[in-house]
C-alpha cells in the first residue's frame, strides 16, 4: 500500500513543474480525483449516516394553578402507585359524591409535616379523573418554601391556602381541597388520632358562602400512623416563639424513624412509616345562594359544624374497620 506521503508528494511536484495557467487546472483534477477516494472510502468502510429530526422544544413546566405537571405526574405514577396500594394500602370511597360543579373539599389530616393522607388523597384524584378533572391541594408556606419540596408540591399542583388562590382555582373550573385545622390537626396527639380538628376557623365557610360553592367534607384514618406525635408542645411553641417565626402554636414530641424521639420542627426529618389509610368523600353541603349570609355569625357557624359533624361520624365509620391498634 502506498503511504499517504508517497501519494501527496507527486501532485505537489506535478503542480510546480507546470505551466501557472495550466497549475490550476490540474490541482482542480486532482483536488477532484481525492474528493472522489474519499467517498468511496466512506461508503465503503464507515456506516450509512442517518437523517435524524431536530428534537421539539420541550414543553414549560406546569406548576400551582397550572399543575399538576402531566410530566412529573406520568414519571412518578409507577411509585406512587406502589406506595399507594402496598405501603399504606390505600382504601377510598364516595366518588359518586362528588358534584359536577367545582367543589371545596374540606378534610382533617394526619402525621405531621408530610401528610400521607392527604398527599394520597390528591395522586388518588389525579389517577381516577386522569386530566380531566382538576384538583388541587393547598399546603403550609413552610412547605411550599422548604427547598426542592416546595417545588415538588408546586408541579404536583399544590397552591397556597389563601383566598385568592382558591378562588382563582375555581374561577377556571378547578377543585380545591383545604385542610383548615393546619398544624393543629396534623400535630395532634397520637391519642387523638381519630378526631377531626379543623380549628375553629371558619375563613372556608364565609368564602363558600360568597362564591357559593359546595363544600365536600373529606373523612380519613390512619395517616397518624404514619408518625407517632406524643405531645403537641404548646407550651415549647410558646417558649420559642414559634407563632411568629414559622406561623405554629404547637412545638411537637414525636417518635419516629429514624431519629426516634425529637421535636418535630422540620417537614424532612421523618420517613413516614407503614400504615393502612382509609378515606371516603362524604355527602356535600350546600349554600343558599346569598353571599350575603357569609357575614351573619350564626348561619357561618351552623354550616361549620355541619361539615365537622360529617367529618368526625366519617372518621369514626372508617375506624371502625380498623383491624389492628397500630398500622391496622
């Protein structure tokens, strides 16, 4: 075989031993005669290139009131249904319930900062209605801004609690469900762990009232199985001054893995334990159409406890199906 200097060597010579009008003219050829080699060489010993399609552009991620993100949702689906159906061995009830109009679902939930009640309650939603009905969830502003889970919720579609979000879910034919008794219900104590706690406040009912829009109570059990909350700790809360720093009145003692005995204080240090949750939806209430009764005390606090009477004879139902005192 020739070697590549032998083969360069006489179209050099060849080139200056010429005539200059005549240079061009054969460097051209040979310059031609390469270009030639080279495809043959190509064809013969590399693989055939591909016509590949320039990649769409993805598509922007979906968050908040524009969640949940049908992206994330579909990645997770295949885990979150295994957690789902094996871990907690979720048992829910009442879609028949559910009116075709937007609904505020009112619930109590469990186990502190990571409420596998009602994370479970909102991937349930999300695998029942696939995208054609949307849910969304509200969470603590210490959740929403904790990194990396803030913006896990945000894509799952979590919103903030406030009026304007929920109404802004409504105003575009959305559902929303809000747990009002906050960190009061979810902190408190494993002995309370079959009653609903929605804490006195009455802010959901005045703003169903104006937009009068049926609230659907949401009964659940054994998400405080999850972790086991010993004491609620106001009188800690009060010494640390949490009211004012994370918005809590309760500093809680928990036992949970694997840290064990702690003071619960930060949403990621717990792994939610084992446990069997249940959850029906319940029977809706309805409003009278006058948004003017949100500003009269009596009617506000007849409907509040008409949902919390439905989410407490609930609660006691699904209990009674417990089989066992711990992850039963």
């Amino acid at each position: 075989m020739t070697s590549s200097s032998q083969a360069i060597m006489p179209l050099g010579q060849s080139i200056s031993a010429a005539p200059s009008h005549k240079r061009a003219k054969a460097l051209g050829g040979k310059l031609q005669q390469l270009d030639e080699s080279l495809c043959t060489l190509e064809s013969t010993f590399l693989p055939t290139r591909r016509q590949t399609k320039a990649a769409p552009p993805s598509a922007p991620v979906r968050e908040g009131l524009n969640g949940p993100d049908p992206v994330l949702m579909q990645r997770q689906a295949g885990l979150v249904a295994r957690l789902m159906d094996t871990y907690f061995r979720l048992e829910i009830s009442g879609w028949d319930k559910l009116p075709q109009q937007p609904v505020l679902l009112i619930g109590g939930h469990s186990g502190g900062p990571l409420t596998m009640d009602a994370w479970t309650i909102t991937y349930a939603w999300w695998r029942h209605f696939q995208g054609s009905r949307t849910l969304h969830a509200t969470a603590h502003d210490v959740l929403m801004k904790t990194p990396g889970l803030g913006r896990y919720f945000r894509r799952n579609g979590v919103i903030s609690p406030t009026c304007d979000s929920i109404q802004a879910a409504f105003a575009q034919g959305d559902d929303v469900i809000l747990w009002p008794g906050g960190e009061k219900d979810a902190f408190r104590s494993w002995s309370k762990r079959d009653q609903v706690v929605l804490g006195d406040r009455t802010g959901f009912i005045r703003m169903a009232i104006r937009t009068n829009t049926p609230i659907v109570p949401v009964a659940t059990v054994g998400g405080h199985d999850t972790l086991f909350v010993l004491s609620e700790g106001r009188w800690l809360a009060k010494l640390l001054n949490l009211k004012k720093h994370m918005r809590s009145e309760v500093a809680p003692i928990t036992l949970s893995f694997p840290l064990g005995l702690a003071i619960h204080v930060t949403p990621l240090q717990h792994i939610p334990l084992p446990a069997k949750i249940r959850t029906a939806f319940l029977e809706p209430v309805y409003f009278d159409g006058n948004p003017e009764l949100a500003n009269d005390p009596a009617y506000v606090q007849r409907k509040y406890q008409e949902v919390e009477h439905r989410i407490q004879a609930g609660m006691d139902q699904l209990a009674k199906h417990r089989k066992f005192p711990v992850f039963g």
